[in-house]
C-alpha cells in the first residue's frame, strides 16, 4: 500500500474515532493536552494549542458539559 492510501486510511480511522465520540478536532486536542498536563492553565492551554484563551473557554466548557475534564482552581490565584 503506498504511502498516499495509508495516510487517507489514518485520516479516515482518525475521523471515525473522533465521530463515534462526538469529538471535534479541537476538542481532541484539548483533551490530549490536558491529559499530559494536568492543572494546565486556559492560558497555557491556548499558547499550547495556537488559539486564543476565548476558543479554550469554549472548548473546556463543552468538555466539562459532558464530564470529559473537570475544573479546579489555582489555590494561589487570588481572584475569586
């Protein structure tokens, strides 16, 4: 099989994983992300993913909606 085919059949297999979980790209990502770094920050997750901290807020909380990720808070943050 060449190498154009197998790439189409990662894609395709790619594509049915993330569908069959009602995932998007972006949500993968994420979820990929935060599981290498637990406690990342939406920040630090933005910088991680090339998007801006607005698409990571969106992103977390469809993830959160479903139980994916849960949210903590930073015991040194201040702010409430």
């Amino acid at each position: 099989m060449g190498f154009l085919a197998t790439s189409r059949r990662v894609d395709e297999s790619y594509n049915e994983m993330l569908v069959g979980r009602e995932l998007s790209g972006g949500r993968f990502a994420a979820l990929l992300a935060v599981s290498e770094t637990p406690g990342i920050t939406p920040a630090h997750l933005a910088r991680e993913l090339d998007v801006k901290r607005s698409t990571v807020t969106g992103l977390i909380g469809g993830l959160v909606k479903r139980g994916l990720v849960v949210r903590g808070s930073d015991e040194a943050d201040r702010r409430v």
